[in-house]
C-alpha cells in the first residue's frame, strides 16, 4: 500500500483520496483457518472481488492462558497481514475485546471471566486488562498500519456493545470512548475506526457500520419464523432481529443524517445453530444484497465471506455453547457459515452472485455513491406483503438505477405480467421496455447511464456489469435476456455488450497484452501474482476451455483457439485432466444411537510414496458425505477434526488440509423425528430415526496454471 493514500468518509460514503469509494468487504477470521492456506484464500477472495478483508482478533485465540500468549500457526497474525499486503487487500481489524462471532464467551478467555470485577463495565481494573491485551497484539500489527504503508485502514471497537451485554445511555457511549482512546494509546492509529450500530448499541461516536441476516439461527423457535425485512425497500436502515436472542436496545442511538449507510455484518451465509438449522441459498444473499443497495448501501462488508473451523483448544473447545451460559450450541469445529468461501476453501455459488455486484461496483461504484434512494407510495416495505411489487430508485440528478425485487426467503410473491417499469424524475418519466416478472426475479436497470463523453444509453433492460478500458473507446458489459438498448447522442468507438446473467456469473475480468478482457469459465478463475490459475474439478466428457471476449492476442501456453462462438473466442486445454473417481471402502459399526464408519480412501491416478504424490498433483481431494442424521463427526487419527449438523446438505471435506489421509472415521449420531430441531426440510425417516450415510464420493480439485501474455 502506498501510505500518501488518503481514506476518509462524509455523511453519505467513504472516500479514497477524495473521490467517492464504494468497496466490498468480506470477513475471514484468520484463527479459523490453516496458515499454509490463507494467501490462495486471499486471492480468491480477491479473484471474488472483495477489497477490505475485515477479521476479528479473538481473545481467547490468542491468550486462553493468562499472560501466554500465541501468536503462532492459525494465530499468526503478523503473518496473516504479510499474506494481506502480498495479495493487494486492505484490512479491517475487529480488536474486541467482546466479539461474539459464535466463539466461547464471546471471545474472552475464561480466566477473565474468573477476575472479581464484571467485563465490559467501566472498571478500571477491566479497562486495564484490555489495554494490556491490545498493547500485546499491536506488537504483533505494527509496521502494517497504512501510515507504514501497510494494509490496515480500519479498527472496529467492540461489538454490539449495549445491544448485546454491556452498558447503555451515556455509560456506554463512555465505554467505548475509553476503549478506543485504549487503542489508538496502544498505536492503533487509522483512518477509520468503527462500531456496531444496530439495535441499542453504543458507538461512542465512531463511525457505525450495520447488518442484516436472511434468518435468525439464533432464535429460540423451532419453527417458520416471521419473514425478513431485508428483502424489502425501506429507509429503515436497523435489523432488530440481530442478537435478538441477547439484545437490550432495539432503537439506533445515533443519527442516520450524520452517517453514511455502511454496512459490515451483511449476512454472506448463516451458520447453524444446534437448535435451528435455516440453509442461505446464494439466491437467498444475491436478493439481500441487491435490496440492500436499493435502500442506499454505500460499503457491502459481509459477514461471513470465507467460512473456517474453530482451532483446538489447550483446556476446551471454543465454540459458542450453552454450558458457557450463551443462548446456543454451535458445532465444536465447523464456522462453515454457508459463506461464498467454504470451510475448506471451496468457492460457492454465492460467491459469483456476489461477484456481480462487485464487479459492477469496481467499475461504477464512484458515481454510485453519490446517488440517493427515493422510494414510491407504491413500494410495500412489509415483508408479508406478497402481492406487491418492491421498487427503489438511486439516482444523482437524471442519472440512476431502477431497483426491483421480487424475491422474499421462503415466501412465494405474486407473478407480474406485462409491466412496464417506470422512473419518475423531476420533468420526466423514463419507460423501461414491457416485461414479465416472475416470483423470484431481482435486478436493476439503468437509466441516463453515460456512454463515453458524448453519448447515453436512456434506459435498457439490462444490468451494467463492467467496462473493458482499451484506448480509442470502452466495451461497456451488460446482462439480460432482452436488452433493448435505448442510446442517444454519438457513442463513437464505445460498444455496448450484452451477457446472459449465466455467462456473467462465470465471467472474470482480467488484463492480458495491455487489454483487459472478460473471461468466462465454468470453473474460478484465480488472479494472482503471477499470471491466473483455474480451479478444475474433472467432469465426463469434459474438457478445460474458456471463452474470452475480445480474443487474446495469443493462446495462454498449453491451450489452443477452438473455435469462435459470437463475440467470444474458445480456448481449450491440450491436456485436460480426466475424471478418475477415487475409491472409497467403507466399514461400518451400528449401535442404538450413532453409527461410526472406517472409510479407506484409494487414491487412484495418484502414486504415494514417502508422502509425496508422483504425476499430476491434485490441488485438493473433497471427500462429500449424503448422509442422514442429527450430526456428524470427522477423527483423523483419534482426533477430531470436524463436525456438521446436519441440514440436508452434502458435507464436504477438504482432505489437502489433512496431508491427504489414506484412513478417516466418521461418527453420525441418530436423528429422530421427535427432536427439538428446525430442519427446512426434514429426511425420510421410515423408522422414526436414522443416522446413515447414503452416499460418499471423492472429487479431485486441479490448479490449472492461466499464463496470460
């Protein structure tokens, strides 16, 4: 990072060197994932379009016993923020102390809990013990602050502090005063320092990020809950259902007009819950975030975006559990979180939704930001109204985007046929082309959208998803089924492209021969620092290729120009690697409650020897587990390594994590029909109960290297 660079805010966005910035943010906790493998995740996340890579520092990760710390393996923060700064992410830390994060005690280490004096009150001799622990961490984080041309522009202090636990009114605002004057004390000294602002909770005048969820795993119902009000239009920018199982204050205690709509814990999944077990759809996330920009988002920062697995712990688990007091029960290990990034690495389809969005915001975030929300009589802000339509408008001046979602979780919304979307402005009103909207549909359209210098596209139906630069005039990229393209003035060299939404959610913009081009593949395309990487799970029948679009000046080495099929130019692999299903014996041992399998894994194709694989080198081996029951548990070597609670879901396993063992155990415990669980969709159950695998493959993962010229 460059430490001149200047990042700052105005009650409407963030800034970056004084222009409007519009970044996406996504949570990965460091401590929850093996070190060896955080610079690959970086640069998928990267690839993903995420900017800021926001982490909590987790207490008790790192001082579990009093006075010794570990800043070692997982807990390596010094080394995670090198990874950070060789991959191009910024940073965004979330020192605590509380951090909640499904973590045991919220973060704090048990023998705090044990002192003679309350954590999170105004005792001095509480405010002692977090100075001396954020004294210790910045040991760890300095020289990679942006003034030391580092990656980290961003502190977040707290959380949820008066929303869940913690002081209220003016005790509270003094509290997280104290704790930042703590911190930047300690040297924490950045552009931006935060808090949550959701419900009741205190900021301390920091500046206050927000959220929203799509459901509540932690509510203490085992039924359908009330639907979600984040899939409506509204200016109403508090999720009151968050940390509704700990909450104190419901109402925002700052004002709106002095802040910018920023939100930090969108939800990019959800993780189960013991109790309550709602599965987040990518369509469930795309529509949050889509509506979440309608209403005025200016900064995405979800939570999670790139799931993990809780480390060991030297004298317990740490999880979140009900016999540390807390609300829930949370798998021991996995914090999978149905994130766009899995537990083990594995990019979802969530993950290119959200990339959509990203890539529309790298390109027109700037202009985006200074546009304003502006809601119609029309627009139902209930989420219990199926039958109307939900529209908004952003719009600076002419210029501007029709918002409309017509997707609500679980909920079936009325069909729409034959409409003709309108956006009313000040003398004028722009008429989209006549279209049918299906429940289910979301999308924005724009209108008076600048093409070049002296040309506009009047409206289409169509959404902008980025520009390709090239000198004498731009490829403006956008998706839909009919366009319809309505331009005035003189576009000159600048060309309008339409995708189909599949081809868009497979697209990667990258920079070849001086040219950036889009290029569309069924399988991640991975930037890194040298060249790209395309990770290839072999299917029948099936070949590498990738259509890019304008054609390359010469075939990456190792592929060849196939064919050309409309604007794109194919390329396919020489050598792609073929299907070799690894087989996998299982041994099973039933008792009344649980079922415990010894599964062989034969790694055909590949050759061990000495722990070192001959020929081509999988980049990862998923073992994926259909199975029946209430949960499940992985042992490697008589130590557990992982678990799942069972949701409907395939459970995958990343077995590079483990050096590819040729023995694994799994543990599945009974699920019974009478149970306290809400499951969204429950299995057949022909005996009551049931705890089975039906089916267990193993799929191979290739890094396929991209030299682009």
């Amino acid at each position: 990072m460059n430490a001149k660079e200047v990042f700052g805010w105005t009650p409407e966005y963030l800034t970056r060197n004084g222009r409007p910035w519009f970044p996406v943010m996504g949570e990965f906790h460091y401590s929850r994932y093996p070190d060896r493998y955080w610079e690959e995740s970086l640069y998928k996340m990267k690839a993903c379009g995420v900017d800021v890579v926001s982490t909590y520092v987790i207490w008790i990760h790192h001082e579990e016993e009093e006075g010794r710390y570990d800043f070692t393996g997982c807990r390596n923060l010094r080394k995670f923020l090198a990874a950070a700064d060789k991959c191009g992410v910024l940073i965004f830390l979330r020192i605590g102390p509380w951090c909640h994060g499904e973590v045991r005690n919220g973060g704090f280490p048990d023998w705090l809990l044990q002192k003679e004096y309350e954590p999170r009150t105004n005792d001095e001799r509480y405010f002692a013990c977090v100075e001396a622990y954020y004294n210790r961490v910045f040991e760890e984080v300095q020289g990679y602050l942006l003034k030391d041309g580092g990656p980290i522009i961003g502190v977040q202090i707290e959380n949820e502090y008066g929303h869940c636990g913690g002081l209220q009114a003016e005790d509270g605002e003094a509290h997280m005063r104290r704790l930042k004057e703590l911190a930047v004390k300690a040297g924490f000294e950045v552009p931006y320092y935060t808090a949550t602002g959701w419900g009741g909770a205190a900021t301390g005048g920091l500046l206050p990020v927000l959220g929203g969820y799509c459901d509540a795993p932690w509510d203490p119902r085992i039924t359908e809950i009330e639907p979600s009000v984040n899939y409506v239009f509204t200016r109403e920018r508090n999720d009151r259902n968050i940390g509704s199982d700990q909450r104190k204050g419901e109402d925002l205690t700052w004002s709106c007009d002095k802040f910018p709509y920023l939100t930090a814990e969108l939800g990019g999944g959800i993780q189960v819950t013991k109790h309550r077990r709602p599965v987040a759809s990518n369509r469930d996330i795309s529509a949050m975030t889509l509506t979440k920009l309608g209403c005025g988002a200016n900064l995405l920062g979800y939570y999670m975006y790139h799931g993990g697995t809780n480390p060991h712990g030297k004298r317990s688990t740490l999880q979140e559990s009900r016999e540390t007091g807390y609300p829930n029960d949370l798998p021991e290990y996995s914090y999978d979180f149905n994130a766009p990034i899995r537990e083990y690495g594995q990019i979802s389809d969530t993950a290119l939704e959200l990339k959509l969005y990203a890539m529309f915001l790298h390109d027109f975030g700037e202009e985006f930001c200074r546009m304003d929300t502006y809601l119609t009589e029309e627009n139902p802000e209930d989420p219990n109204d199926v039958s109307r339509l939900r529209t908004a408008i952003r719009r600076n001046g002419s210029s501007g985007y029709l918002f409309v979602n017509n997707y609500q979780r679980r909920k079936k919304l009325a069909e729409h046929n034959a409409v003709t979307l309108k956006a009313e402005l000040p003398g004028e009103c722009i008429q989209f082309e006549a279209q049918d909207i299906h429940d289910g549909d979301y999308f924005f359209y724009p209108f008076h959208f600048p093409i070049g210098e002296n040309a506009e596209l009047l409206c289409a139906n169509a959404t902008p998803l980025c520009v390709l630069h090239r000198g004498d005039g731009n490829r403006y990229c956008f998706y839909g089924k009919d366009p319809d393209f309505k331009v005035t003035g003189e576009p000159g060299k600048n060309e309008l492209v339409c995708l189909s939404r599949q081809e868009a959610l497979h697209s990667w913009k990258i920079e070849s021969g001086g040219e950036e081009h889009l290029l569309i593949c069924g399988h991640p395309v991975i930037k890194r620092e040298q060249g790209c990487d395309i990770l290839y799970r072999p299917k029948a029948n099936e070949t590498v290729e990738f259509a890019a679009y304008p054609e390359l000046a010469q075939s990456p080495e190792g592929f060849e120009k196939s064919r050309t099929e409309g604007i794109y130019t194919i390329y396919t692999m020489s050598n792609s690697p073929k299907p070799q299903p690894l087989r996998c014996k299982m041994t099973e041992y039933r008792d009344a409650d649980s079922t415990r399998y010894e599964v062989e894994i034969e790694y055909d194709g590949i050759y061990r020897e000495q722990g070192i694989f001959r020929g081509r080198i999988p980049e990862d081996v998923f073992l994926k587990l259909d199975y029946t029951g209430e949960s499940l548990e992985l042992f490697i070597n008589g130590t557990k390594e992982g678990d799942h609670f069972y949701t409907g879901q395939l459970w995958e396993i990343g077995l590079k994590r483990f050096d590819f063992p040729e023995k694994v155990e799994l543990v599945i415990h009974r699920l019974d029909r009478n149970m306290p669980v809400y499951i969204e969709t429950w299995p057949d159950l022909p005996d009551g109960g049931e705890a089975v695998v039906n089916t267990l493959t193993a799929e191979k993962e290739y890094r396929i290297p991209l030299q682009l010229a």
